[in-house]
C-alpha cells in the first residue's frame, strides 16, 4: 500500500514539474518575444531620434546660409532706400524731364533710364514710368538691345504689369527654377558649337569668338536666339510666336509680277556723331535726331541702319553680298525700313569709315571722339524701289512695318564684306502668303 501510494506521489511530482517546466519556458518564450519587440522600437526610436537630428542639423545650415544671403540683399536694400529718399523731392526727375524735353525723340536707354528714375520718385503705380518702359521696350525690340528690353521688361514687372520676361532676363533665383531645359538652354542655344555659322573668329588677344562678340567666358551670358543651332530662325516661333505664325513676314525673295507704285519716297540723312553698338547679332549705327525718310510727304524719323550678310532680301532667287537696313519711325508709331543692297566690287568709302570704328565690346555704344558720319553715304543716287508690307526680321517679328528696298545697288569690296564680324547673320526668305509686291 506504501509502495502504491509513493508511485502515485512520484507520478504526480513528475507531472508538476513537466506543467512548471512548461509554464517556465513559455512564460520565457513571452519574454524574449517582448524583449526582441522593444528592441525594435528602440531602434526604430534611435533611427527617427537620427533622422530627426539630421533634419535639424540640415534646417540649420540652410538657416545660417539663408542668413548669409540675407546680408547682401539688407545691404542692397538699404542702398536703394537711400537712393529713393535722394529722389523723394522730384527736383532730379523735374531736372531730367526738363533736358529731354529738348529732344525731338528718346533712346531706348534713355526711355529706360525715364522710367526707373519715374519709380524710384513716385512709384510703381505712376503712368509716366510704365509708358516710358512700354518706349523702352518698343525702340529696343527694333535694335535687339537685350539690355534695355531686360530693364523695361522687369520695370513692368514690378510696376504690376503682367508680361512675358525673356528667360536671359531673369535673376539667377528665379532661372534655377526652370529645371533641366532651361539649363540646357543656357549652356547651347546654338551659339556654343564648334562651328554655328556666325564667323568665329580671333579677337586680337588669342581669345575665340563665336561671331557675336561674345568672349568665351563668364561674364558674357548667351544669346536667346540665332541663325543656326537650337534657336536658329526655324525655332524663333518657340519664344517669340509671330515668327512662325505671323503671315506678312520679312524678308522676301523680291520677283514679278509686280504692281505699280505711285508712293513718292525721299531720305534726306544729316550728319552726327558716330556711334556704334555690335548687339550680339549685328553691327549697328544709333543715329542721332534729325534724319528723316518722307513717304508721300509723311516724315518717318531714322532710328538707327545695321547690316546683314549676306543679304536678307533676294531678288529673282538671288542674294547680294550684304543689305544694310535703315529703319524708321513716324509720330504715330508706324515703322518703315529702307533696304540698300551692297553688291561686291569697289570699296566703300562709307563701309571703311564704320569697318575703322567698329565697337571692341559687345552691347557697349561706342562713339569715337572727333568722327562724325552721313548715313546718306551709303544710299545711291538713283531711289527706284520694291515695295511691301512685312515685319522686323529679326525676333519678336512684329509684323506692320513697311519695307522700301531699292533697286539700285551700292559697292562693297570683298574685303570689307570678310571684315564684318559676322559669317552669316541673314533670317531666311518667308512665304509671301498672298501679299503684293510694288514697284515704281
């Protein structure tokens, strides 16, 4: 009886072990499930106590960097302020004011220079500083005077106007925002290539120049259009939509049938100071007030004449070696370019004047001291002409502008074809979509 109730005592022993054993190792596995758990979230924790510190550590520096930034743009800030309160009495602009009113017309810089000095006096509201920007604007597209289309464009801008500003013309902030294209664009708009037609060309100190006066470095920024390469005449349409839309536009191959002219035209050209500017795509000459084309008696003041090669204009099919274009304005704001046809042959008395004074820098009027020139030199005796209604040949492409080209050619040697700085710089001939051509 004592050995069955010891057996039944062992049993049970061992079944109470086996259950504690059992409760004990899974008890134990709960553990190591929890220890394991919280580990995780330890890391878990560690790893966003990181990444969180990183962040700090990153919002700090872009802080310290946007302060640094700052400094220079309080300094400027301040220097403006101190500009306006110099300008705050109005006797500066009255002054101003005063001594343009002397001038029959205003430049483009001029205009420019009305109207930020209008904005810095009465602000950006004033009606005079957006028309002397609307100017501004107007007589630079003539010219491609990217300077001032840039300073009448942003003159808008912040006087509220809602315009379309040429990328070249942004501050670099707002350009690194334009992504990929854009900084394509800057680095080869047809400009940069080993050979983009436009005469490249030693410039005197071993420099290479891309035939627009453009020294390859830094401080010289790209053009926004060309005659070859990604902005190329065929490409204008991108930026500037009247170029390939437009449907009255220049040049034209000049052939028959033509219809009669009865328009009495006459230039009668003064002599000034010489004065030059090589715009990135041209050579041309700033006229002074004065000269005056008459169209049935309507005066049409000169504006300024520049030169493209080789000529812009064909007839029957076939260009001359260069055109030079005389373009002009009325008082109601219509424009008028007299075409003269250089053909190659004698020198040009006329040409080696200019070609002696040609600009050393790139958007820079030069005006050599002592040397006054005609522009009337460079028109021949005879004045029979064609006759059409096209646009400016070079971007926006405003269409409107009434073209004389005359019929009688004038000489330019080929050697001073070759010293013009530029190899090609001549839009291709346009569709004539129905127009007339006239000729007296």
């Amino acid at each position: 009886m004592k050995r069955i109730l010891l057996e039944v005592f062992l049993v049970a022993a061992l079944i109470g072990a086996g259950v504690f054993g059992f409760m004990n190792q899974k008890q134990a596995a709960s553990s190591k499930a929890k220890i394991t758990e919280l580990t995780a979230a330890v890391e878990v924790a560690e790893k966003s106590a990181k990444e969180k510190e990183e962040s700090l550590k990153a919002a700090e520096e872009e802080m310290q960097a946007l302060q640094e930034e700052m400094a220079p743009l309080e300094e400027k800030t301040n220097q403006l302020e101190a500009v306006k309160a110099a300008l705050a009495s109005g006797s500066t602009l009255s002054d101003l004011e005063g001594a343009y009113k002397k001038e029959k017309t205003l430049s483009a810089e001029r205009q420019a220079g009305l109207g930020a000095l209008r904005m810095l006096t009465k602000g950006a509201e004033d009606p005079g500083a957006l028309e002397a920007f609307r100017k501004a604007l107007q007589l630079s597209e003539l010219g491609d005077r990217k300077n001032t289309i840039c300073a009448a464009q942003l003159g808008l801008v912040a006087a509220g106007e809602k315009i379309k500003v040429m990328s070249d013309c942004l501050p670099k902030s707002e350009k690194a925002g334009h992504g990929d294209k854009e900084e394509k664009d800057s680095k080869d708009d047809g400009h940069a290539k080993k050979d983009d037609g436009h005469g490249k060309k030693e410039d005197g100190k071993g420099k290479k120049d891309d035939g627009h006066g453009d020294k390859k470095d830094e401080k010289h920024a790209a053009p926004h259009w060309g005659y070859e390469g990604e902005m190329g005449p065929e490409k204008w349409g991108k930026e500037f939509p009247t170029c390939s839309a437009g449907k009255s536009q220049s040049p034209l191959d000049i052939k028959g049938p033509f219809v009669k002219s009865r328009v009495v035209v006459s230039a009668d050209y003064k002599e000034g100071p010489l004065k030059m500017l090589n715009n990135g795509h041209t050579i041309q000459v700033v006229v002074t007030p004065g000269s005056k084309l008459r169209i049935d008696g309507i005066a049409h003041e000169l504006l300024q004449f520049h030169f493209h090669r080789p000529s812009e204009e064909k007839i029957d099919g076939k260009p001359m070696a260069m055109v030079v274009h005389f373009v002009h304005k009325n008082a109601e704001g219509k424009l008028a370019v007299l075409g003269v046809l250089l053909k190659e042959g004698n020198e040009n008395p006329g040409i080696k004047t200019l070609w002696a004074n040609l600009p050393k820098e790139e958007n820079v009027e030069y005006a050599p001291d002592g040397v006054n020139f005609n522009p009337g030199n460079l028109l021949p005796r005879e004045f029979d002409f064609y006759s059409y209604e096209g646009s400016l040949t070079t971007p926006p492409c405003t269409e409107g502008v009434r073209f004389f080209i005359l019929k009688t050619t004038v000489n330019i040697a080929k050697e001073q074809v070759q010293a013009f700085p530029f190899k090609m710089n001549a839009r291709p001939v346009q569709a004539l979509n129905g127009r007339e051509i006239l000729s007296n």
